[in-house]
C-alpha cells in the first residue's frame, strides 16, 4: 500500500469528507457544535436533494403530504438542516428515517422537533438495541473516537434525551406511502447490523446510508464491533438489481450517472466478496489468521476503482473482521494462548540483542532502506526498545517517529490513527518521566 491514490480516487476521497470541521467531529454529540460551514444542496431527481450540511448527508423527498426526510445528520447539525429544509419547502416534516445509529446520521432531529415538527422516526429494529450498547460503552466509544467532554462530562452519546428515538420499528422491508407515493425501506447490514436503505422507485432514487460512501465499505475498523461483509455485498447487489438513477450516499458527493451506479455497487460486492471468500477458504484449509492477510490479493481494477480508495478502511482490515467473525480470538500461535506481558517480552530481546541502543541502531538501518516491508519489521524492533525502557528518550523518539513514517505510507484513516497510537504512548511515558 502506498500513500499515493490514482488521480479519481483524489477526488472521490476529497469529496468523502464534505464539509469537514474538525471542532464539530471532536464534539459530534454537542448541539452547539455546527460545522461552519453553509450546507450543500442538490437537486438530484424532482422534489428530491442531497444535502450536506457537514461531514455527513440527508436526503429529503418532497410529496404533496409533506416531507420524508432520510437521517438528519449530527447533534449540531440539526438548526442548519432546519433552515436549508425550510428553504426548500413549506411542506410539514411527515417522515424521518434512520439509516443506522451512528453519531454522524442520526442526532440532528432535535432542532425540528424543537422547530414543531412531529414526524413519525422510522428504523429497522436493531436500532434501540445499537444505542442501548452505546450508552453501556459510552466512555470505551468517547475513547475510540477520540472524543472531548461536553459541560456534562459526557464524551459520547449516553443519556436518553440526546436522541429522538424511533416511534416505528420494522424488520426487512416497510412500505411508507407520503402524498399517494411509495417509499420502499429496507433492512441491509454493512457497517452496523442496524442500517436501512430507502428505495424511491417513481424517482428511482435510493437514499443509501453508509451502505454506499464512495470509497472502501468501513467493513474493517480495527477497534469497533463486527461488521457485515457478506450482508454488504449483498445489499450492493439489491440495490443495484432496482437499477437506480440516482444515489444519495452517506458521504460524499450524489451519484446521477445509472452506468457509473451499477459498476461501482458490482466492483463493491465483488470486491467484499473476494475478501470473504479469501478468508473462509483459508479458515477451512487451517491457515492461521497472519498468513490469511498476507496472501490476500485484490485485482488491480478493483484496487484503483474510482470510488472504493482505502481511504478510511483497507482490505486487510476487513479480512482480519470475517476472520475473527467465523472463528475464535486467538490467532494460533501457542506462546499467544496464555502469552508472557509485552514489556516481558521486550526486555527479553533487548538483553538477548544487547541492549536497547542496539534495537535502535537496527530500525534506523530498516528504515533507511526505503523499503516498505523493512520499515515494518522496524516497528516491532521500535516497540520492543520503547516497552525495553519506556523511559529512554531515543527509545521513546524512535517509537512515535517510525510509527509516524510507517503511517504515512497508508491512505486509511484507521490505519493512520491508530498506527500513531504510539505518539500517545511516548507522551503517557513522557509525563510519568517528569513527575
Ligand atoms: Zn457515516
């Protein structure tokens, strides 16, 4: 994997973040957080937008009943959907569908209710239990997603009230009639096993959710819940059976080209599918987990699809997420079962090596090859001398600086982020130094 994207895949990745603020994604649950920035409108078929307020997209259809308004984006998002709404139609707000629990999707709906709105708030029936687990791991996801406190000390959704819950639950298909029109909505699972995709056959439109984000399904976050490979790909190919003419995505821009939407939802399922396969045929021959990953291949045309960068997730990720969905957590290797600590385990190939400057000495020669494969085998080298003696400066400098080179070598984002996890450790050692 290299840091460069072919030039299409530039443009769809810069298209996938919005209108990105960074204030707003480290306070995604305050109301008072909007994104600065005035939201995109398109009119993508009649009587039906794509709107953009921040990072993430609705999708509103007007009928002559009222309005169907598909997710509402974040916490502070909502008082600008409000207004853009409002500019668009007079109609009351009859219909709000949830695509999927997510921070991002589904808390801005406070601002119309606020506004004396009282729509009816579809979602499929895993969604309850989705926000449920969110207030039970509140402080793990603030964590994970690297959120700040609110005035309440909150970092993640945890109290009833910062949500509208849904008033009607479906399980695999609902049928909604707006102003004489149908709305067909439908039960996928991809990211979360809660999501919901709208089909609007007479404009022939589907409102996707993140089942379709313009670039590669997040079906690998090393340290979020399963996520749905197989069921993605195969709501990839449910939508595309419809032959839509329109789809508004979660992120990024609305697609309005019929050809350009039936190849990218057949490379996705082809692509999740040659991930899925890859896996459970090496699981069936006893392949242990490490040796899956590394001799997993994506086709060239799949890899530089226009629309499926590894921009946030990458295919390795995905295959270690079916892996460890069709077996257990250990990865086989018998000093893994009931290991030795880390910092054991380091100390013990410091002495073996000589000392930590050895170590050291070692990863600046890896990493002076150029090689990719060499500066990833520095890493382990630079994270045995920095858990040999956290309290080392070179150890410490050489660990957040070799992750810092090793991560920008990979597009992802996960990748990226959690890579310069090791920047965390050195300050954390850092601080213990200096008390
Ligand atoms: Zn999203």
């Amino acid at each position: 994997m290299t840091a460069t994207f072919p030039e299409q895949q530039r443009a769809s990745a810069t298209a996938a973040f919005g209108r990105f603020s960074p204030h707003q994604a480290l306070h995604i649950f305050d109301r008072t957080a909007d994104s600065g920035h005035e939201p995109g409108v398109v009119e993508v078929a009649p009587r039906t937008w794509w709107i953009q307020p921040g990072m993430v997209n609705v999708a509103l259809f007007e009928t002559d009943e009222g309005l169907l308004l598909v997710d509402c984006g974040c916490a502070g998002d909502g008082p600008a959907l409000v207004e853009t709404v409002r500019r668009l139609s007079d109609k009351p707000l009859r219909a709000v569908v949830y695509t999927h629990a997510h921070s991002d999707h589904a808390f801005g709906l406070w601002a119309f209710l606020e506004a004396g709105e009282i729509p009816e708030v579809y979602a499929h029936r895993n969604l309850p239990d989705h926000l449920r687990r969110y207030q039970r791991t509140s402080d793990l996801n603030g964590r994970i997603n690297g959120q700040r406190r609110d005035t309440e000390g909150r970092t993640w959704f945890r109290d009833d009230d910062q949500v509208v819950w849904p008033t009607v639950l479906f399980d695999d298909r609902l049928e909604l009639t707006l102003g004489g029109e149908t709305f067909v909505l439908h039960h996928g699972k991809g990211e979360t096993d809660d999501a919901t995709w709208v089909w609007a056959p007479q404009r022939r439109t589907i409102a996707a959710g993140d089942l379709v984000t313009g670039y590669l399904p997040n079906a690998g976050n090393p340290k979020k819940v399963q996520r749905y490979a197989e069921e993605w790909a195969d709501a990839a190919d449910a939508m595309a059976a419809l032959r839509p003419a329109v789809v508004v995505p979660g992120h990024g821009d609305p697609v309005t080209d019929e050809a350009a939407i039936a190849d990218e939802l057949a490379a996705m399922a082809r692509y999740l599918r040659i991930i899925v396969d890859h896996a459970i045929a090496g699981l069936n021959a006893g392949v242990l987990p490490d040796e899956i990953v590394a001799t997993l291949e994506i086709p060239a045309e799949l890899r530089d699809h226009p629309r499926l960068a590894p921009l946030y997730d990458q295919p390795e990720f995905i295959c270690r997420n079916v892996i460890r969905r069709y077996s257990g957590w250990w990865d086989g290797y018998p000093s893994h079962l009931l290991p030795s600590s880390q910092d054991e385990q380091a100390a013990e190939v410091a002495r073996l090596a000589g000392g930590v400057e050895v170590l050291l000495a070692r990863v600046d020669e890896l990493a002076a090859t150029g090689r990719p494969d060499d500066l990833r085998l520095a890493c382990h080298l630079a994270e045995w001398a920095f858990l040999a003696d956290r309290s080392d400066p070179a150890a410490q400098a050489c660990y957040r600086d070799t992750f810092e080179r090793r991560a920008q070598q990979h597009p992802g984002l996960m990748a990226q982020v959690n890579l310069r996890t090791s920047a965390a450790w050195v300050a954390r050692a850092e601080k213990e130094n200096h008390r």
